[in-house]
C-alpha cells in the first residue's frame, strides 16, 4: 500500500498490548531519553536519571508506599506479595520495594524470580491485601515498572488506580514508628502451587501429552520463563526440550517481545532439531507464542483462537478478547454455537466484560490467554498446558492445526495530527460517516465490514490515531487502512506527507 511518511521513531510500531506506553517506549529507546509514566496500572520507567523524569528510587518509593497505603485502606490487610521477572535492575528495584512496604507497616510475602501470573495466584493463596509484580513485560532491560494487584490477585480497575496516583501526588502517607515495622518472609513454593493448579484442572491431559512425545524449543528470552516453563514441561510429561536463550540473568538477547522479528533463533532451533514445535514466552511470562514445525509462526493472535477451541469444544460458552484482537476468535465461537463479545484494550477491560458475560476464556491478541478456571489473569503456562492438550488430541502436526482456523491478516499504522486537532470530534465524524455500519465506540471507534474491520483509538500522550485493520488478505486490510486515514485526512484537510 501508498504509506504516510510518518516520522522516523514511529516506523517499528508493531504490538498493541499497551498502546499508550509502547510509542513512548520506543521514542525512549531510540532517543535515549529517560522516561516515566504514571498509569491506573502502576508505574513503568527507564532506569536512572532524575526523580520525576525516569523510574528512580525516589519515585519507586513514592508509589509504593501510595498503594501500599491503598491496600491498607481498602481491605485492612497488612499484607502484599511481591514477585519480578529476570530483569537486571530487579533486585535493587525488589530491596527499594520491600524496604517501603516494612516502612508503612506492611508484611511482604515474596516470592522472589517468579511470573505475573504466579504473583496473581498467589496473593488470594497468601490471604494478602494486594500484590507487586516488578517487571515491564516486554520492554527492553532499560525498563522496570510496579504492576498492581488487588487482594483478588487481579489488576487493580481504573478508579483504584486513580486513586493511587492521587495518594502518591499528595504524600498522603505516614511512615511506621520501629515498633510497628512490616515483617519479611520467603517462598520458593509457589512454582510448584502454580503447576499442580495447572495440573488439576479438567481440560489438562497429561497422559495425552506424555504419549505424543513432543520434542519442543524453548525460548525463555533469559528471563523466569527459564525456570517456569521447563519445569511445566516435564511435569506435563515433555522429555525432549531445546532451550535457548533460558538463563534467568536478565540480559536479554534479543526485543524480549515475542514477536516474529525476534524470533529467528528460536525458529532455526526448531528447523535444526526437527522439533515438532517452538514455545516463546516474554519476560514475565504473561504472553505466549509458537513456532510450527516449519520454522514459521503460528500466529500471536492464534495462540487465542487455538486453546479457545479446545475449551469451547469441551465447554460450550462465552468467549471475548479486545475490540483489536482477531476476528478469528469469533469465528470459532460462533462455529461451536456460543456467543463472542468484546471489550475495550487492556487486561482489565477484558477480564470484567468475562466476568460480566461469564466466559469460558479470553483473553488478548497478543498471545494473552485468561481462563478463569484457573484465575483471571493471562498466563503462558496454562495456556501451555491446554495448547498441548488441544494438540495432541487432534494428532496433527501443528501447521495442520493452524491451517483449520480462518485466515486473517493485520495491518498496523497510526497518523499523527497536530496537537491542537480535536481527536474526539475527529472520531465522531468518522462514526457519523459509518452510521450505517456496524460500529463500536466502548474504545475509540471500530467499524465492522463483511469481510474485515478497522479500529480506530486516540493516545492519550500523544497526538495520534492508531489504526488498525485485519481482512482475509494483507492487501485488504491494508486496502482498508489506506481508505481511513485518507478520510481522515480528508476531514481535517490535510494531503499525505
């Protein structure tokens, strides 16, 4: 397609997991800035620099002692779990952390190298008020950031998160007297809780695993995906692993975001020792992706669609992912006879519109799989343990899984605009013009055509529209890319650049 010639820092715009963060996460990486950014989900920054500019001890503090402040207030319980990924800042981010929480009071229960959503099943199993996660997922090794969790283990809503960024603004804490001070205990067992939860559930086949004798690579990006996923692996029965890139020392050897681009060792390892798949897992093991046997991707957005048809063939019900998730997973709703529904972007969004609607699963399109079977939260490994279940069941190769699912292509841009431009009422005129469209405005504006759709959603740092389409063809949804922004140039009375 004819692009826009934005500006240089926006051309590897690819994932969309965190849209408000991710362009300023690469206008930081390759500008070298030092960033900051205060969010209802916690805090993400680059470390060094000054207070207030990046994430420094200061404002790592600050923060922390504002929820912990929260979870106090809210359920009376002075307890928090903390866990974090591989990350080379992780430790003095953990000491920094910990050191707070004692200072307000507050117990830590922490788990050490762990995963989100070890840390997620193990707040309600501690009977803690809420829990930390230290990591910045699928940032690069400059980044760290404090994910939030109520005392349900699940991320904290956009009222709660406002109101802890307003605490933080005012210093509206006070410090404990030494009479008074939080306690700190240890716990390594939570690897093992987390697998035998995995184990125990009733769609997990581990004789049928066993029996297919996978031989599987393994990329763990030199995060506790290292540690995680292996030992997930052989409890499941798995014998052969190839791992790579599995030493849990934080130094990343690639993009830790398990895209294709980033991949390619990983997919030479499946070619060279003819394993029948390749498993890829970001830095806090949240996000999940495979390699057919073939060397080339199953699809981030398929890894979804794939252990949602098991479930629904198993247990018939609601499904739902974002409003920029594939419609594939409609698709296969809608073929097992149940119903698909979609929320806004963002893990929250997608986890109170399945409780709303009482899915079966969920999740996002970035490889996120919920299964609230397990706990509402995504997590690699169970999406692990049912992707292999699902695979071996079917005895095929898993090219020939992919193949059974319908096909859809994405197409990823974003127009910037002026700052001084009314984006909202830019959006309104496009929804006037597609009236008679079927068309969502729960997040930004998505309009559904027979064959394809488009998403159009504002940042909220940034003057820009991020678009994205999906078709049956790369050139369709490109085609249908092309088509908005020149609308919406039109609008605002603009030529291409």
């Amino acid at each position: 397609m004819g692009e826009f010639n934005y500006p240089e820092q926006y051309s590897y715009f690819y994932r969309f997991e965190d849209s408000n963060i991710k362009v300023v996460d690469h206008l930081a990486i390759k500008n070298n800035d030092m960033t900051l950014i205060k969010s209802i989900s916690g805090i993400r920054g680059t470390i060094g620099g000054r207070p207030g500019k990046a994430l420094t001890p200061v404002d790592i503090v600050k923060f922390t002692a504002a929820f912990g402040r929260f979870i106090q207030n809210k359920t009376g319980i002075n307890k928090m779990v903390l866990g974090r990924d591989a990350r080379i800042s992780g430790d003095m981010v953990r000491n920094l952390v910990v050191g707070t929480l004692q200072s307000i009071g507050m117990d830590v229960v922490d788990l050490g190298l762990s995963t989100t959503p070890t840390v997620e099943i193990a707040v309600p199993g501690e009977q803690a008020g809420g829990g930390i996660i230290l990591t910045a997922s699928h940032n690069p090794a400059q980044w760290n950031a404090l994910k939030l969790l109520n005392d349900k283990g699940e991320f904290i809503s956009d009222s709660e998160g406002r109101q802890v960024l307003d605490i933080a603004e005012n210093l509206d804490f006070d410090f404990s007297d030494v009479d008074a001070l939080g306690r700190v205990t240890f716990t390594d067992s939570y690897l093992q809780k987390h697998i035998d939860q995995i184990l125990a559930l009733p769609l997990v086949d581990t004789e049928a695993i066993r029996k297919a004798n996978f031989k599987i690579a393994l990329d763990a990006v030199n995060s506790t995906g290292g540690i995680f996923v292996p030992a997930l692996l052989e409890a499941l029965g798995v014998q052969t692993i190839y791992k790579i890139h599995c030493e849990p020392d934080g130094h990343f050897p690639h993009n830790p975001e398990p895209l294709a681009e980033n991949l390619t060792d990983l997919s030479a390892l499946v070619i060279a020792q003819q394993a029948d798949l390749g498993i890829a897992v970001d830095p806090d093991v949240d996000r999940l992706c495979f390699v057919m046997e073939n060397g080339e991707m199953f699809g981030e957005e398929y890894t979804l669609v794939a252990v949602s048809d098991y479930v629904l063939r198993h247990t018939p019900g609601n499904t739902v992912s974002n409003l920029s998730s594939t419609r594939a997973l409609r698709d296969v709703t809608v073929a097992s006879g149940s119903q698909y529904h979609a929320a806004a972007v963002g893990e929250v969004n997608v986890v109170t519109k399945m409780k709303e609607v009482n899915a079966v699963i969920g999740g996002e399109g970035n490889g996120g799989v919920i299964y609230p079977d397990s706990h509402y939260g995504r997590d690699a490994l169970v999406g692990i343990a049912l992707f292999l279940t699902h695979l071996a069941g079917s005895g095929k190769r898993i090219s020939e899984l992919r193949t059974g699912y319908p096909s859809y292509f994405m197409s990823k841009n974003k127009i910037t605009l002026t700052p001084a431009l009314d984006i909202d009422g830019l959006l309104k005129t496009m929804e006037q013009r597609y009236d008679q469209v079927p068309h969502s405005t729960i997040d930004g504006l998505k309009i559904d055509f027979e064959h394809g759709w488009v998403h159009l959603r504002k940042s909220n740092t940034e003057p820009i529209i991020r678009i994205y389409s999906e078709a049956p063809t790369p050139e369709q949804a490109s085609e249908i890319a092309l088509n908005i922004m020149e609308e919406i140039n039109d609008i605002i009375g603009r030529q291409p650049d």
